[in-house]
C-alpha cells in the first residue's frame, strides 16, 4: 500500500470495524477473503496486507502442499481474518496457474508470449523466474512456462504477475493445464474449447468430468499431451467463481471488464459497484475497460460493494543498477546520483538471500553496491519516490525506463533526471523492436514540453560512483535504447 492508500484504508476501518477491517491488533475480524498478488513473505504479503501463514493451509490445484511452495507473483486466494488494515491471519491460501505449457510464440515487440492459444502479456511487473535476462528475450518457442495471472478480458490477454520458465517442454511428459470458459462443446466426440485452447476430454470416464459440463463454465483442463494444436485433457475440473454470502469481507485485485459505470462493471469475473467508495489514486472518471484497480467491500446478493477502490499505477521511472549510498535516516537511496525517497509504505524486498520466498527487509539493512531494482515516481517537487524496491543478485549490467527530459543528438539523454551516453555502437530499437539509426532514433522521441517519450536504456556504469548509464558498448556489453511507449 502506499501512504494515502493507508490513511485512507485506516479511516474506513474506523467506520466498518465490524464489517471486515477488525478492532486493535490484538483481536481478528471476522472471515475476510483476499484475492490478489503475492508480493513478499515472511508472513505472507498480499494486496498490502502482511498475513500470518503459519497455520494456513496451502493447496496448489487442490493438492494441499507446504507453504513454501508459494512464490512471489502468485495470485492466490486467502481467506482468513484481518487484525487491521494491515495485518491479518490466514487460514487457508489456494493457488492456481492460468495456464501452464509451450510457448508457441513470442512477440518481443509486444511483449507477449503464445501459450496453449493464450496471449500472455507482460509488464516491469511481472516477476520472472528460471530467467537470466529478466525481460521478453529470455523466452523462446518450445519452453516450457507457468504463468499466473490477473485476466484482462477488456483486452483479451492474460496480465501476467509471475511467469516461470520450467524448461524445454518435453511432450508426454511435461504437465499442462489451462483455466477457462468452456465453449464449442461437443459431448458426442468429447471435444471443447477451454480459453480458446482446443481441449479433447473423450477418454476422462463421465463420473470424472465437472456435473453438468455446459458452455460458458469455467474449468480447468490438465493433461500431458499436446499435438496438432489439441491439447488430452487427463483432469477437467470445475472452477466456479468465488461465491460468498451476504455481508462477507472480500477484497479482490484486477483488470475492470464490461465497464457501464462506476456501479456497474465486473473485476475479473467479480461483479463490483463503486458507487459509494473512497478512490485512491484517483477518482471515478479514471474507471475504463482495462484499468487495473483493488476492491475492498462487503458481497450483497453476489456484487462486491467497495467501500474502497485502489486504481493500481506503476512507477513511470525503473531503475536497475548498484547501490551508492543510503541514509535510513532521512530514509533516502542514492542511485546513479540520483536521490530516491522512501516512504513508510515502500515495500523493501530482498530476492539476493531468499529468491525463491523474497522477504520483506528494512532500510537499514541495504548496503553500498547492492543491486537494487526500483520503481519510483516523481513528486510535487520533482524528485523521486519509490514503490517498491527489491535486492537482487549481482550483475554488471544497468537498466534504466523513464519519460526523457532532454536530447542531445546523437550523444546523450536524460531519462527520469539521469543521464545516458550513446555512441557509435549503440542499437536503437522502435517500440516494436525494429532497428533504427541513431539520427532516426532521436529524431523520433520527444521531450518537453511535448508529451515526453519513454525510453529504456540498457547499459553498464564505469564504477559505483558513476552518475551517468553508458548505453555505448564499454566493458564489452553492447548498449540498448528503446522506445518504450
């Protein structure tokens, strides 16, 4: 959560106490359930809410399995009890993937992966596991991936929160499963559609297919098989939306759908009203098909009433590269030269000691030339903020994503106030990966006060001290820049 959200949540906690929010930390509310993004552990963290995981128990597509089989990333279902707006005890935590197979095609332009007829989208927030590069190109047709996921009907992909490279599929071997709308159902050959996924289930016996398969359930089909396209189901089981009765806390993450008005649009396959909620980070006007929100409210008659509405927003400025220096103090990293602030609602993650379960950790634990990934956005006096910020393995290699300030052809730029050096031996990439030249390369981007274009560079830095990203190929990495709008 960041700060408003926090106040804001606090001061709806003092008008429904009874309703989901809890009393003092001392006591539980009563049941709550959460549907959301895994961000950390130590105790669980989800939607901002740090559950204790201790006792829960963790099913995986229904297998009940160890709590550290769960994964940042994950979007998981908890239900439990909530202490306060920040804190809660989690009784059972479920999982399950989105679709699980072969990439089929990847679009580094778009950034999408094909997987079992699904297009998976991804973001700088996606967390990617089994990778070494971290981004699209690490992926290639006939690996093996899971993917979780936040579905964004209104753009017909799958948003994914975690993606795992598995290996190079092996087929007959390698475990596949896909969750969707059954369609084009065929009872006589044993055929359907799931997600669009051609699926043959003829050879599951009738006593172990969902009661009353129909058109339009949602189902997940597993099997080992996939040729020509089709994928053998071995497993089709029912995925029933989440029904909760009268008066039961739900807090639910998502992409807005089938958007009427503001009481009246669906998250995920949630139908919500927010005609009476308390926005953050923005107001009713900014709903649309597609946007990313987080819901809290109690169910009347199976539609969510929020009483508070999250839109979720990125930081326009990503950062990877060494620690400088901090001070926990004035609560600040310096970065590249540049000041980064952090706040009491900064998500600190270390993924360098604990990269399967990253925990939360606090300021004063980073140390000069950690590697750090963050997410930060501007604020009213032009400096930086940080979202979130993770530690991360060593690597010689600097990313940087912002909106560019300024230009110097064909030499320089400046992204997010720090600065990047181009040379003769730089790629220029257009947002859909296509070379250009350095002339064409500047001369297609923007700076104010036109609407600036975001770019991301790619390079190293010539020691620790250095307040510049050289994008030129020194210390034999090639440099990158690319349009990222």
């Amino acid at each position: 959560m960041n700060q408003q959200r926090r106040a804001t949540v606090a001061g709806v906690c003092a008008l429904f106490v009874l309703a989901s929010c809890g009393g003092g930390s001392g006591g539980s509310s009563s049941t709550t359930h959460v549907l959301g993004t895994i961000a950390g552990f130590g105790s669980v963290i989800v939607n901002g809410v740090e559950f204790d995981d201790a006792d829960a128990s963790v099913t995986v597509d229904d297998v009940a399995v160890s709590r550290t089989q769960l994964r940042e990333g994950m979007v998981v279902q908890v239900r439990g009890h909530l202490r306060n707006h920040a804190s809660g005890v989690a009784d059972a935590i479920s999982y399950s993937a989105c679709v699980r197979g072969p990439v089929t095609a990847v679009n580094a332009g778009q950034n999408t992966l094909g997987v079992l007829a699904q297009t998976v989208h991804l973001d700088d927030d996606s967390v990617l596991d089994g990778v070494t590069l971290h981004d699209i190109n690490s992926f290639a047709v006939g690996d093996a991936v899971e993917v979780s996921c936040l579905r964004d009907r209104a753009r017909s992909r799958l948003s994914a929160t975690r993606v795992e490279r598995l290996g190079v599929f092996q087929n007959g071997s390698t475990a596949m499963n896909i969750t969707g709308l059954v369609d084009n159902l065929d009872q006589v050959n044993g055929t359907c559609t799931v997600g669009g996924q051609p699926v043959l289930f003829g050879g599951i016996a009738s006593g172990e297919l969902p009661s009353g398969l129909t058109n339009g359930m949602t189902v997940q089909a597993a099997g080992l098989n996939f040729s020509g396209g089709l994928l053998t189901a071995t497993r089709l089981v029912e995925r029933a939306p989440l029904a909760l009765p009268n008066g039961r806390a739900l807090e639910v993450e998502g992409h807005v759908a089938d958007f009427v008005s503001s009481s009246d649009f669906m998250i995920g396959d949630q139908p919500v009203s927010a005609a009476s909620a308390d926005f953050v980070n923005g107001s009713a006007a900014d709903l649309a098909d597609g946007v990313r929100v987080e819901a809290e409210g109690t169910m009347s008659n199976g539609l969510l009433k929020a009483r508070l509405l999250y839109l979720r927003t990125s930081g326009s400025v990503r950062l990877e590269a060494r620690l400088q220096s901090s001070d926990p103090t004035a609560r600040t990293l310096t970065v590249l030269g540049r000041t980064i602030s952090l706040t009491d609602d900064t998500l600190l993650i270390d993924r360098r000691g604990t990269p399967t379960q990253p925990r939360r950790i606090a300021p004063s634990v980073l140390a000069a030339g950690d590697r750090l990934e963050i997410s930060a956005s501007p604020d009213s006096g032009g400096g930086l903020v940080a979202l979130g910020v993770r530690r991360t393995a060593a690597d010689t290699r600097v990313s940087l994503k912002g909106p560019l300030d300024s230009k110097t052809p064909t030499t320089r730029l400046v992204l997010g106030g720090i600065g990047v050096a181009t040379g003769a031996n730089t790629s220029y990439l257009d947002s859909s990966g296509a070379a250009l030249s350095a002339v064409a390369f500047y001369a297609s981007v923007a700076v104010p006060p036109a609407t600036p274009s975001v770019v991301r560079a790619r390079g190293v830095v010539a020691d620790l001290s250095a307040t510049e990203l050289d994008a030129t190929a020194s210390g034999g990495a090639t440099g990158e820049l690319r349009r990222a709008d």
